[in-house]
C-alpha cells in the first residue's frame, strides 16, 4: 500500500489524482486531514497504524524566493522537524521505500548545469539558504537511516515546478504561478502594464508537475540507490523568456516592467537528467509552452472563476 503524505498541496493532489487513474492502491494524509508531520510521536503512531509499503513524501514548508527570504527561521524549523519525523516513522513502521522530492535550490549557488557530482561542491545561494539546506540535510538522514536501519530512500532533485493545482499568489507561489496570476488579471482589468519581480535575467527550468509525479511513481520500482537523482532536461528559459511566453499565451498585450528592487535568486538553474534517463528509463515529457497552456487554461477554469 502507498501512503501519499502532504497529499493536499501542490504536488500531492496531483500525485494522488495519477495513481487513482493508475488504479493503485494509496492512502493520503497532511495536515489539513489531520496529520501534523513536525509531530514525531503523532507520525509515528499513524505510521505504525497504516503500515504502508512505499511513502511518496509531497509535505514541504515552501513558497517564492522573497517569502523564503523573510521567513528563513520558518522554512529551515518546520521543515527540518517534518524530516525528521517522517524518517523515524518510515524506521519504525517498517517502510520498504521512502520516495522523497528535493528542490534544485539544494544546489551550490554557483553551478550552472546541476549534475549529481556537483551537488556538494559549494553554499547554496543566499536566497534559499534556509530552505535548500534542510532539503539537503535530508539526503544525510537518508544515507544515516540506511546505514544503520536499512532504510530504503530514493531522493529525487526536481527543477522549479509548474503546473495545475500550482499556488496563484505574489508572495507565496514560485514564478510561473505568480506571473499567470498577474498576466491574467491584467488583461482582466485591462491594466498597462504587469511588473515581475526582479531584473528577469535568472535562468530557470521548468518542470511540469505531472513529470514530476510520473517520475515519483516510476521511482518505487527502480534498484535501491542511495545517491541523489535529477529529474529534469538541461533546458532553461530566463525570467523574462518565460514572461514574454506566458503574455503572449494569455493575450496580454500590455508593458511588461521588471522591478529590480526584488530579488533574483540563484543566475542560474538547470539539471542534467541523465542519470534519471538511466536509472528511470524516462525522462520528463511535458514540453514547457505545452504546460503552460494547461496551466492557465486550469486556471482560468479553477481560481479565476
């Protein structure tokens, strides 16, 4: 049996709806269905009730490079305490396999290319330094319960997600839903103009949430390995790239203005997929402008009416 947890947000409502299609058998669990991950005695209990073969891990305590920034003590507390219990629960209740998502902010702020060589080589970048380090910090969990309990843990690195289901919201969501969410409000409101956070210079790449799902999936199946796994397709798009695309999908025919006040974040990010291709057998299938066109038609269809 598979138990989906943070099986409410972003990812895991997505992941829950694919294995339902996949006919497969899965429980799901956040805190908004009772569940308080950072609870470790609570995580334990429930772990050992349900008795679950595979954990997909979706429970993070996230949002954009500005929030992240102002609530850095947040992030790295409510994140580092929902790891560590869901670790120990994983021991205890005798999980055959953990499958857990980590954000290629965990990358050294330096690199260009994210191969998994590299992973280690520097600091990460001061804008998701509270965030990607206790992301990180769970690749050494793993490898510590592995050694000595025998957990089996595959860690994926996933690219900056998009998609339906995505938060729509200046503050709290990653670019590409921020940046829907003010294209299609402008155009609504016929305003002149529509301002992105930053000098839209930064290089990103975007990984559809289906992807990213489908690679969780595949995952539970591949030969244990204790090392980390990109999930991506070394193709990158710049910020105002990805505004102009989302604009002209849109229909918004206004300026677009970048306010250099805000942060940037990291130059540059981009995975190698290699070895996911590899160990995986797939890579990711959604083509960017492909994506993008479903997401706002989700949104259009989902938060706007």
């Amino acid at each position: 049996m598979i138990l989906v947890t943070g099986a409410t947000g972003f990812l895991g409502t997505r992941l829950c709806g694919m294995l339902e299609k996949k006919g497969l058998e899965f429980t799901k669990t956040s805190r908004s269905l009772g569940l308080d991950l950072r609870d470790e005695e609570r995580s334990v209990e429930f772990f050992k009730t349900i008795r679950p073969d595979y954990v997909l891990n979706c429970s993070a305590f996230l949002g954009g490079v500005q929030f992240g920034y102002e609530h850095a003590a947040e992030m790295f507390r409510n994140n580092m305490l929902m790891q560590l219990s869901l670790l120990e629960a994983c021991k205890q209740s005798e999980v055959k396999r953990l499958i857990n998502p980590i954000g290629n902010c965990s990358y050294p702020g330096e690199a260009v290319l994210y191969t998994e060589k590299e992973f280690w080589n520097g600091p990460l970048h001061e804008s998701v330094k509270a965030y990607g380090l206790a992301k990180k910090s769970f690749c050494v969990g793993s490898w510590a319960y592995g050694k000595q309990y025998g957990l089996d843990v595959i860690n994926l690195i996933f690219s900056n997600m998009y998609g339906p289901c995505d938060h729509f919201d200046e503050v709290r969501s990653h670019a590409v839903g921020a940046m829907i969410m003010k294209f299609v409000r402008a155009k609504k409101d016929n305003l002149p103009e529509v301002v992105i956070w930053g000098t839209g210079k930064p290089i990103r790449e975007w990984l559809y949430v289906d992807d990213a799902c489908d690679a969780m999936i595949r995952a539970m199946d591949i030969a244990p390995y204790d090392d980390i796994i990109n999930v991506g397709v070394s193709k990158g798009y710049t910020i105002t790239e990805t505004a102009e695309i989302i604009s002209k999908i849109v229909g918004y025919e206004g300026k677009i203005v970048y306010d250099t006040t805000k942060l940037d974040g990291a130059p540059c990010k981009q995975v190698d997929g290699t070895l996911c291709s590899e160990l995986l057998k797939w890579t990711p299938a959604m083509p960017f402008e492909d994506g993008l066109h479903k997401t706002i038609e989700w949104y259009l269809e989902n938060v706007e009416k």
